[in-house]
C-alpha cells in the first residue's frame, strides 16, 4: 500500500469507528483504538505500522502537552512543585522497584515465561511507572477536572513521567552494553536538559509576548496559525535534540503562551491540529494488540493485565496519602494513572531492540499495557462510583459538601443557579448583585471558591453536572441557571439533569459559536449565547459609532440583530420582587405555563389559542426535554411547557385561557 492508500484507510476507519463508538455513547478514543485492533498487523492487515504514521501519532501527543501547558502558567507549575518532584519523583522509582522485585518473584513462580536479568527488569519497571498522557488529560480535560484537587495531582505525576523519560532512555541502552562512562552519559544530558528548559522559560518568556505582538500585527491568520505551529514544534524539536522528549518541549511551550493575551485564540486555533492527530496516536496504539496472542495466552495476558494495574493503583494511592492527599483525591489519583502509558511502549521497544526481553513476553507484555489502555477511559468514567465503593468517608465528604450547598441556599428562592465561576460566571454574579437578584454559583476549582468566599461571593465547591449538587443548590427553587463556561458535553448533563429535576426551568448557556446549537437547543437550552456573536456586534457598534453612525441608530440596529438572533430573551422571567408600577406593567415578560390533566388547552392546536386581542406570543414549546419548532397546527399534550410573551396583565389573561378556557 502507497502512503495515501494508508492514510485513506486509517481515515475512513476512523471515521467510521467513532461514529459507533459516539452512537453507543462511548469515548471517542475507545474507538480509534478499536480501529487500530481491527485494521492493524495483527488482524485484518489493512494498515501496517511505519515511521510516518508513528511521527504523525507522536504530534498529536505534541499538541496535546501543548494544549495543556495554556492551561498552566510558570508560577503555577512552580506552585506545584511537591507534587511534581515529591509525588512524581517517588511514583517512578517505586514502582520501578516494585516491579524488579515483581519480576524476580514471577520468574520462581513461572519460571517458563519470567526468566530475565535484573537489567531487563528494570528496563520493564521503568515501562511500567508510566501512565497515558494522551488518554488521562484528554478524560480530565472532558470531565472539566483538570484544576480539581485530583486532576493537580494526576498532572503534575505525569509531568515527572515525561521528565523521567530521559534518564530512563539512556540508562536501559547503557545498562545492557555495560558501558563504563554512564554517569558521564547522564551528566551531560542533565546539563543538556537544563539548558535547554533555561533557554525556553527565561528566554523564551522575553521573547514570546513581543515576537507574537509583531505576528498579530500583521493581522493575518495565516501568518498566525504558521508562526504558532513553528513556535510548538520548534519546541519541541529543541527538548528532543536535549535528549528530552517532544511532549515536554510542547507543555512549556503552552505554558509560555498561556501567560500571553491570545491564550484562548491559541487554543482554538490549534484544537482541529491535537484532535486529528491523537486520533491518529490512538490508532496505532490498537495496531500494537497482537489478537492470535490474546487467544493463545489469554490467562497470561490477563494476569500481566490485572497484577500491575492494582499493584500501581495501591502504591499510587499509599504515596499519595504519604503526601497528606485526602483519602478520595488519593484513590481517585491512584486510578488515573494505574494503566499504562505511551512512552512505556517506548522503553519496552528499546529493551526489546536491545535483546534485553524476550520476544514472546515482550509481546505478551505489551498486549497487556493495550487492553489496560482500552479499559482505562471506563475505569476514569466510573471513579466516582468505585471512590463510593472504597471510601467510607467519601459519603461523608460529598454530603458534607452538598449540605453546605444546600444550607447556604436554603431560604433562598427564585434565584439564578450559576454553573462555573469563572470570569463571565463573577461578571454574571456582580450584575445579579447589582439588581439585588440572589444566585449560587458552582464551581469546581478550590483556590477560586476559597478567595471568592472570602470576598462574600456566594459560591460553592460542586459539580453543576451531578444530580446532587442542582438539588442541594435549589433547583427546584431557582428562577433560572446560567452555564457560563463553553463545554457542549458537560452543558448537555445539565441540560439533561434540568429536564428531570424542573422542566419548566429556563437554562441560558454560553458556547463559543453557533456549531452545537441546535444541539443544545434540542437538549432544552432556553438560549445558546455565543461569543463569536456577541463579540462581532460589540466590534460592529464600535465602528459604526467611529464612522459617523448616530448612537442611537446604531444601538437600534444592534439590539434589533439581538431580537432576531435572541428571540426568547425579548422579554424576562419576573420574580415576587419585581417592581409593579404602571411602567413596569407594560414592558414584555416572559412566563412559563405547565399543561396539567385539566388544562382546557389540551387537544387543541397553537392556532386555536389566539391571544391577538391581549397582545400574547407563544415563543416556545417544550415537550420533555425537547424544543419543539413553532407550529401553528402542533396538537398540545398532557406536560407541554409553553413559554408566554407579553405584558403582565396579558400572560395572567393568557394563562386563564390556557388552564381554565375563560
């Protein structure tokens, strides 16, 4: 097969495999892996592994570091040197030492199939202390738990992972040639590396801001996108050439522009380039699994399987209670990182180059480190439940957390429930402050929710998307919930939650553009508010008013692209606390009515229920958890929700109508 004959293969396979791994409702990921098995050496032999497809993989994990590293920040990193250097440093060396001593007792136990040298056992021990980067962060990133006290401590082992990597590397080639100059070997490749990563945070941070200022500029994108993908590979080609690995050189490059104003440009930017391309690492990882073996040595694979992966969750677990982690931040830790990782596959290639393992058990060993990277985005999706399971006092903990959430929202009622307090979700809370409207805020980062609640803001820690956290928050009390962070997956939870606890509630959620909005409108979004929009009628008002244009016509031409774009927000759910003056009562409003058995209404079109004479709309209709397109001819049913627009004294008259036919 020629190159292209490959890729088109790779391509359409891929495609077709998340599509029905997406279909059963399962991580995308799981589906190139799944592709890879299938299509790989091993079984159907469409695809077979070459040094292109492996460099195409290698970037994805690239961008992925780099994706990571905007979410970091050089003081950041330096405040979670503990967990790096403490936590990190003493994973890796346990379990190398675990694992020799391991193999020496597999090799009495087994001796037909563990026989090798205390050299091949550290080279093993060394493959094994690894954990999936590309899997575990794209899992936190997904499940928004990334700056939770577990995702910290997931990053910052992995991080010493990546650095570890290094020394690993030279010590297995050196062990097994017996060379004399080894600690010369190591001293002039930690000199390497630490000019190398002086060169990139000291210098590299003079330099980037100003270099990107002279790009932007030039106000091409072009030039932008050409210049951003220099700066990452760039990067990353210098810490490989330091004897570091790719992915590091991407992370610090990440954290370098994470510090500078076009963090969030980057980071879209470069999203399409990291997705495709893990997509790609994904597939040659499923390409590793060996299916002949796994029939033949199926109990052995399993054992290889089952012993490491708990003997890594314990000893993960154990070093993270020594470092004083709470007993559900350690377990959940320990389970993140117990499968293995891609740059074990990496070590274990080496030692089998080397001769230092056999062939048959090298093979045998990696179809193991396969399926516990196949069963690991299962084992990440169910930690919560198996944190359950094993910690008592995790029941404690979360509903000491939830009673706290309920306790503070209590006596509240008619209130907005804020999910996210990041910057949009403060504005949003100092506004509702302002017009003395009471909101709870959920959030999942400690630090914000510490300093917020010192400042008086009412915030607490939770997760918006649990079931738990929207009652203890009052949902069935509240007026409204805001998502205000830009993630559909987690958006499309709630929305889900929101359908089950309170129909009728309307939600607003933020996202970045118009691309999942019929998504989320069909998941029962009230409102989807994009920033792509707002931000281009912001621009558009501006040099309106710079050209001439009179103020007030440019603020009716505005407002009058929000009516279109915004229809449901022409108008506002009031509360008890709503002013009722003579000019209040004439400003529209929007109220919810709930069709019960003994509604009048039932059985009879939208046309049948003309409120013309009192000036009333029906801007929406919900039927479950779906919004339904207005249809003049829609037959109502038994638990519609419909959404009134009008004056005060028309919705109440509306409502009448609807309920009671007078």
């Amino acid at each position: 097969m020629t190159a292209l004959d490959t890729t088109l293969v790779l391509l359409s396979c891929a495609v077709l495999g998340v599509v029905a791994f997406r279909m059963l409702n399962l991580p995308p990921m799981l589906g190139y892996l799944g592709v890879g098995i299938l299509i790989g050496p091993f079984a159907l032999g469409w695809a077979r592994e070459s040094a292109a497809t492996h460099q195409l993989a290698e970037f994805g994990v690239v961008f992925l570091m780099f994706s990571i590293g905007l979410e970091f920040s050089l003081p950041k990193l330096i405040s979670m040197r503990r967990a790096v250097f403490g936590l990190g440093l003493a994973q890796v060396v346990a379990t190398i030492v675990v694992a020799m001593l391991g193999a020496i007792a597999a090799g009495m136990l087994l001796p037909q199939y563990f026989q090798m040298s205390w050299k091949a056992a550290f080279a093993l021990g060394g493959a094994l202390s690894m954990s999936s980067t590309a899997i575990v962060s794209k899992m936190l990133t997904e499940k928004l738990e990334l700056e939770s006290p577990h995702g910290r401590q997931i990053i910052s082992v992995l991080l010493f992972q990546d650095l570890a990597v290094v020394p690993l590397l030279i010590l297995v080639p050196a062990l097994a040639s017996d060379s004399e100059n080894l600690s010369l070997s190591l001293g002039l490749a930690s000199v390497k590396a630490a000019a190398v990563l002086f060169l990139l945070f000291f210098v590299g941070k003079r330099v980037v801001r100003s270099w990107f200022t002279v790009v932007v500029k030039r106000r091409s994108q072009e030039l932008f996108m050409l210049n951003l993908l220099l700066f990452t590979l760039g990067a990353a080609w210098l810490t490989e050439k330091a004897g570091l690995s790719l992915a590091l050189g991407a992370f610090v490059a990440g954290m370098l522009i994470s510090e500078t104003e076009y963090k969030h440009q980057v980071e879209e930017d470069i999203k399409s380039f990291r997705d495709v391309l893990l997509g790609l690492f994904f597939v040659t990882v499923g390409m590793l699994l060996n299916l002949g073996l796994m029939v033949e040595y199926g109990w052995l694979i399993l054992l290889l399987l089952t012993i490491p992966v708990l003997l890594k969750f314990g000893l993960i677990f154990a070093l993270a209670r020594l470092f004083k982690c709470p007993t559900s931040v350690a377990l959940r830790t320990g389970l993140g990182l117990a499968q293995a990782g891609e740059f074990g596959f990496v070590l274990l290639n080496q030692a089998g180059g080397l001769n230092l393992i056999d062939p048959l058990l090298l093979q045998l060993i990696l179809a193991s480190m396969v399926v516990s990277m196949l069963i690991s985005p299962f084992i990440l999706a169910k930690s919560d439940w198996i944190v359950m399971k094993l910690s008592a006092n995790e029941w404690m903990m979360q509903s000491l957390a939830l009673t706290q959430i309920a306790a503070r929202t209590m006596k509240t009622k008619k209130h907005v429930i804020i999910a996210g307090f990041g910057r949009s979700g403060q504005n949003l809370a100092r506004l509702l402050s302002e017009e003395k409207i009471d909101y709870h805020a959920l959030d999942l980062d400690p630090d914000r929710i510490s300093e917020a609640q010192t400042a008086g803001a009412n915030v607490s820690y939770g997760d918006a998307a649990r079931r738990e956290s929207l009652t203890a928050a009052g949902i069935n009390r509240a007026a409204a919930l805001v998502i205000t962070y830009t993630n559909t997956h987690s958006a499309l939870k709630i929305l889900h939650l929101v359908h089950e606890l309170n129909p009728s509630l309307p939600v607003v959620v933020r996202s970045h553009d118009d691309s999942d909005l019929e998504k989320l409108r069909e998941a029962g979004a009230t409102e989807v508010v994009p920033d792509l929009m707002e931000g281009s009628l912001m621009l558009a008002s501006h040099a309106l008013v710079l050209l001439g244009v009179p103020l007030r016509r440019v603020v009716h031409t505005v407002q009058m692209a929000r009516d279109a774009r915004y229809e449901s927000l022409r108008g506002f759910f009031h509360g008890a606390s709503d002013a009722s003056d003579d000019a209040e009562s004439l400003q529209l409003r929007l109220h919810t009515v709930v069709l019960g058995e003994r509604s009048k209404a039932l059985g009879k079109t939208i046309c049948d229920l003309s409120f013309d004479e009192i000036n009333v709309d029906i801007t929406t209709v919900r039927r479950g958890k779906t919004r339904i397109e207005f249809d003049p001819n829609l037959v109502l049913q038994n638990g519609d929700v419909l959404v009134l627009r009008g004056t005060a004294e028309g919705v109440a008259r509306a409502e009448q109508k609807i309920i009671k036919g007078q």
